[in-house]
C-alpha cells in the first residue's frame, strides 16, 4: 500500500462492465462457505458448493471441461450427484445467503445429467 492510488475513472468503469457481465450471466450467488455442508451433514454427500461452481462455470464458460469437472466431483459413490438431493432441506437452513438450494441442485442435474 506504499505506492496506493484509488482506481481512475477509466479502470473503474471497466470494473463496473465486468459486474455488469458477470450479474447477466445469472450466476447462483453461492459463496462456498461449506455451512450446506459441514454444517447439515448432507445425507447424500453432496458436494453443494463444489456442483454449484461447475453450474458457474458452465454457465460462464459453455465448454467441455465442466461436466468433466463436475463428473470428478461425483466420481466414486462417495459424493452424490445433484439429482441424489432428497430434499430434506437441512442445507437451506443454515445458507447465509438463503439460496433455494434444493431447486438449484435440480437445475445442476438439468445441466449435467440430462
């Protein structure tokens, strides 16, 4: 911070096209806390956060590489796969950002197990 000066008028209005990009790509706002996880105890494993970037990233990205990324996530039994959600709803009560997580993993499966 020796050498600090605040962003000029051009950087930030490049900063502002960037949050503008990213807000239209209608991304799910999870922070990757791991409360949905640690936290409930998922029954079925499920690696919330870790699907929910894949889905980010998908989004994002429309490449190849996410449902291989997502496919090694769920890779081994030991993790369920989105469509696995019971729907119990422990997850959704301790998330800070109070996201409809069960609809969500619904709209993961669309995408990576259709």
């Amino acid at each position: 911070m020796k050498d600090f000066r605040p962003l000029d008028e051009t950087e930030l209005d490049a900063v502002r096209k960037v949050c503008e990009i990213f807000r239209s790509l209608d991304l799910i706002p999870c922070t990757a806390c791991r409360y949905c996880i640690e936290e409930s105890s998922c029954p079925k494993g499920i690696r919330i956060p870790d699907l929910f970037a894949a889905k980010n990233a998908h989004e994002a990205f429309h490449n190849w590489n996410t449902g291989y990324y997502y496919n090694n996530i769920i890779t081994g039994g030991e993790h369920g796969k989105a469509s696995d959600c019971i729907k119990c709803g422990k997850c959704e009560k301790v998330c800070p950002q109070h996201l409809p997580i069960r609809q969500l993993l619904q709209d993961v499966a669309k995408t990576f197990e259709a």
